[in-house]
C-alpha cells in the first residue's frame, strides 16, 4: 500500500486502524514527520519494522516504509549524495525467499530546483 499524506502526524489514529489489515509493505511520501513522532506511535500494533528518512531542515517532505516483521528486511545505505532528497532504500526477503528491493523516493521542484526545467 502506498499513501502521499501531506502529513501523517495528523492521522496517526487512522493510520493505525489501516495497519489492521495486515499489509506487508506499507510506503508513505509526504509523511511530514520529525522527532515529536516515535516509531511506536506510527504502528502501535508493532507488527512492522520501521524505516524513516524525516525532512529537518523545512517542512514538509518526508518518506517511511513499514515492513512486516514477518518478513526479514534492512535499510540499503544510500550514497552521501542523495542525503538532501527524501528517499529510503530496503532489501526485504519475502515469504517464498526473493529478495526484493523497495525505492521510496519524493522529488518535489523545491529539492529538484532549476534542473526540472533541463530535462
């Protein structure tokens, strides 16, 4: 499941009652999040491992992906010159035993700048 969420701290109570329905992968662009928000408080029923990558220099942005924990998974370390873009990279092993492997990315013009208009 995928949700751009123009901020999830406002809907943490929702979001939760979604993560009832027992999805493996769960990605959310536009999560706004900071350190006000505790991984307990995105998945009170703790049933996903938690990879988040939060904007902290303005507002808005941000990305997360839920795991299950059913499911062995780990963060990809990303090369220092994505650090100003929201992205986060998994590895994650399926049930069946594939390795999969999970981009969350959010390009906005602002992070983008003037090189939107050279493409």
């Amino acid at each position: 499941m995928h949700d751009d969420c123009d901020s999830l701290k406002n809907k943490l109570t929702e979001f939760n009652s979604l993560l009832l329905n027992e999805y493996f992968v769960v990605s959310v662009t536009e999560s706004w999040l900071n350190s006000s928000v505790t991984n307990t408080m995105i998945d009170t029923p703790h049933r996903h491992k938690i990879y988040r990558n939060d904007r902290s220099t303005r507002m808005g942005g941000g990305v997360l992906c839920l795991v299950s924990n059913d499911w062995p998974s780990f963060i990809v370390p990303l090369p220092d010159k994505f650090h100003n873009l929201d992205v986060i990279a998994v590895t994650i092993m399926t049930d069946t035993g594939n390795i999969r492997y999970i981009y969350i990315v959010h390009l906005s013009l602002i992070s983008l700048g003037e090189t939107i208009w050279h493409c």
